[in-house]
C-alpha cells in the first residue's frame, strides 16, 4: 500500500488513483527565463523519483510538466514586471528567444539528469486560447470580474479558499499571505489576476476583454492540466513555494470553473539551502548543473544528493555533500561490476533471503511517503552483505546474477547506476558456458565442441585462455 503526505488534508493518506491502474500527475515546471538551478532540479528529480516508483509498482503515468514562457511576475505578485520581460530587458534579446534558449537549456539538463520525458511539456504561450475559455467560464459563473481590460478572480465568491496554505479570506484581511502590491482595480487586495491588459507588455494577445494583454500565471497551469488529464487529477507537484499563492489559486479557479476537485494528492518539496542559507547569484552560490560539471562533478552525483534526502526535508547543498554523493554512487557502480566477476561457492537460501527481504524493505519504505533516506539504507545494507560474502569466496555465477537483475531493477527507480560496463549475461547462456567448463574438466570435448557451437549460433563467441574462459559477443 503506497501512502503519501497530502498538503492538503496535512496528514499521510493511501494513495488510491481516480482510474485503477493509470496515474495522472501534473508537475509544476520551469519558469523559463533563466537555467534550472539545483533548487529547481531538486523538485523535478523528485517528480521524476516519484513517476519512475508508481511506474515500477506497475501504474501507467500520465505525467504534464510545464514550461511557463509569460506571466510570472517577480515576487508573485500582479503588478510589476514579468520574469521573462525583464530577463528579455536585462539580456537585450526579444523574451521569445529567452524563452527558447532556456527551454533548450533544460532539455539538456533533463536527460543528463536522467529524468524520463513527460507525456508532454506544455508551453503558457501555446495554451492561451484554452486560458481565455476557462477565464470565460468564470466570469460567467460570477466568480471573476473585468476592470479596465483585466480579469480578477474574487476569491471571496470561492467557498473553502485557504484549504491548502491556510490562508482564509478572513486571515488574508488580517494581512497574512505576505506582500500584496495595492491595486485600485480590485475588489478586494488579495484577489488574483487571470488577464492583464497591459499595450506595453513585450509579449501580449487579443482577448474578449482587451488588445493586448497576457495571462496570469495561476491561470496557465490550471488550464493545461485540464486539457491534458482532465478536470480531476491524481497528483500535482511543486515547491513548498508554490503553496501560495499559485497552487491555492490552482484549486479556486480551477474547482470554480469545473465544479470538480482539483487534484486528490498534492506533493510539496521543501527549500533546497547552499551551506546552511538562502541560494542566491548575489552570495556566488547559485549552482546550475552545467555549473557542477564544469567542477568535475558527474549529474550521477547530482541526481543522488538532490534524491537522497526526504522531499518533506529541507536539504543543506554543501560541496562535501556532493562529494559524499559521489562516493556512494561509485560504490554501487563497483559492486555491479564486482558481479560480473564473481563465481563462488553457491549461498543457496542465506542469499535468496537477502533478496527477498532487500526488495520487500526498499518498497516498504518508498511506499512510505517515499522515504528513500530508508529505501537506500536497505540498499546499501544489501551491498555490505553481499560483498562480505563474496569476500569468503561464496556467491555464484548465477546467484551474482540475480543480485545484479535486483539492483537494475532498483535502479529503474533511483536512475543512478545505469548499464554495467562489463555486460552480464543471460542466466541460460552463463549455464551453458558452466556446462562446458565442466565438460572441459571432465575431458568429455563432445559435449564442449557441441556446447562451444550451441553458443556460436547464439552469438556467444568463447575464447579458452590461460586465465580462464572469455566471451564476446558476435560482431
């Protein structure tokens, strides 16, 4: 049973989809105005973590991570500058070719960071006629108004505002929710915009209620993932900084026009600090990858220290963390390539136990609200074993490739080891090279020339050498 930490009902629930068998996530992307920096990738490894657990527990999932390519504002708020205009000012380049350049960017990153591609990456700016239906929708229902060409939603029109931050619309009279820019359009302050008119704005469209305006950026995420998963969704990821304002206003404008629940599970990452404090270009200690490798550091490394703490935990990015990161990521790499060379004594049940017991740990703990800080200590556990055992010269050919199909196996979820160097092969055609040894000993040169030829017809070329049988495959 997988159960997950709901933000929303702020407790561990079962995890039970809308649809048996089939997942449908929605992950909060990049905002591209700028490269992912490891606080962003520590969000999507996570998303990615979380994809490849539900697909190794046999789910098929739907998953839509977005780029968003206009109308986040600096701050978050709805008055003042949108990230990619002022990226777009500061840089001297027209904002669709900021956009462009960073989204190629992170298509760079992603497979070096082993993520698997999405169903499919929407963009804010190819989406926005699917924005003005659901702005539609809502003015329609009353839940939003038109000023002067923008449209605001009214939050106090939407029952159960607050449900996911705790910011009610009484406690946001009260002036929590932090800074809220005075706008005299508003009915109330801490109403959001869905479309602002705005003639001067770089990047604009035509719209029911102005020229030119643009879409706020609440409105954009809601929109695609009801295109793409439709009006209910299982879960939807994001930073611990996206609660509010952006995924409060997800549910409200979202559940206003539907009538629907949003999404039954919502996933929150923690903040990712630099050596104890806030990551920042100011303080020289904001890292992309591209950052890290030009330090040396393999995105293997990266991947695992973003992975290797708890989602709900924040994570302290130091460069003796990394360091340790990659230690560990060797020594798994090690003990795989240890299996290839391992023909010992047989272990028998002592060995199929550990088996048994390594996989059934590692599962129990990822189904925990994902708990890999567990998940890889049952892991690494396996490998201490292991390895004393080989050590006293046990473990055999064939039982080194089990413990080898196990660790592939977990790797389809953790996504650090990849392909052994030194291929293993299939049990049948390493019990056949077996068989022919034994022949061999036994002078019985029939059945190893008939083995040697069986082999051949499978492609398996075997080279007898003073330091033992080798093989390589047919050219």
């Amino acid at each position: 049973m997988i159960r997950f930490f709901n933000t929303l009902t702020r407790k561990k629930e079962k995890f039970v989809p809308l649809e048996k068998g089939i997942v449908k996530m929605y992950n909060c992307g990049l905002t591209v105005y700028d490269y992912a920096h490891i606080g962003n990738l520590r969000a999507f490894t996570v998303a990615d973590l979380l994809r490849r657990y539900l697909e190794y527990r046999g789910f098929q999932v739907e998953q839509v991570m977005n780029f968003t390519d206009v109308g986040h504002m600096v701050a978050d708020v709805d008055i003042g500058e949108d990230k990619l205009e002022a990226s777009a000012k500061k840089e001297k380049k027209d904002p669709w070719v900021i956009a462009d350049f960073y989204i190629k960017a992170f298509l760079q990153d992603a497979p070096r960071m082993n993520f698997e591609p999405p169903m499919v990456r929407p963009r804010a700016t190819e989406h926005i006629e699917v924005m003005i239906e659901m702005i539609k929708k809502l003015v329609k229902k009353g839940y939003a108004y038109v000023v002067n060409g923008s449209v605001y939603f009214d939050v106090t029109k939407f029952e159960g505002y607050g449900k996911l931050s705790g910011n009610t619309v009484e406690k946001l009279k009260t002036g929590a929710g932090g800074r809220i820019e005075f706008n005299p359009d508003k009915k109330n302050q801490f109403d959001f915009a869905l479309w602002i008119s705005d003639p001067k704005h770089m990047m604009n469209w035509k719209s029911p209620w102005s020229e030119k305006g643009y879409p706020g950026w609440h409105i954009e995420c809601s929109a695609m993932a009801v295109k793409y998963l439709g009006e209910t969704i299982d879960i939807h990821t994001g930073g611990v900084d996206n609660i509010f304002p952006h995924h409060e206003n997800e549910i409200a404008q979202s559940e206003a026009a539907t009538g629907k629940k949003f999404a039954n599970y919502w996933l929150h990452v923690e903040y990712l600090l630099v050596d104890g404090g806030k990551m920042s270009k100011s303080l020289g200690n904001f890292y992309t990858l591209e950052d890290l490798i030009a330090k040396g550091y393999d995105p293997k490394s990266v991947r695992y220290i973003l992975m290797a703490t708890h989602y709900r935990q924040q994570l302290d990015f130091t460069f003796e963390g990394l360091k340790a990161a990659e230690k560990a990521v060797e020594r798994l790499t090690l003990f795989n390539q240890r299996l290839t060379e391992t023909n010992g004594k047989p272990m028998g049940e002592e060995l199929e136990k550990l088996l048994k017991t390594t996989r059934k740990d590692f599962e129990a703990a990822m189904n925990d609200d994902l708990n890999i800080t567990k998940a890889l200590a049952a892991l690494f556990d396996f490998v201490r074993d292991v390895n004393k055992m080989i050590d006293q010269g046990k473990v055999s050919r064939r039982e080194a490739r089990a413990v080898h199909d196990l660790m592939m196996r977990l790797d389809r979820v953790l996504a650090i080891l990849g392909e052994t160097e030194k291929e293993l092969l299939p049990r049948e055609i390493e019990e056949l090279i077996q068989k022919r040894q034994e022949a061999r000993k036994a002078k019985d040169w029939k059945t190893a020339d008939a083995i040697r030829k069986e082999l051949s017809d499978m492609g398996i070329i075997l080279e007898d050498t003073t330091t033992g049988v080798k093989w390589r495959r047919k050219s």
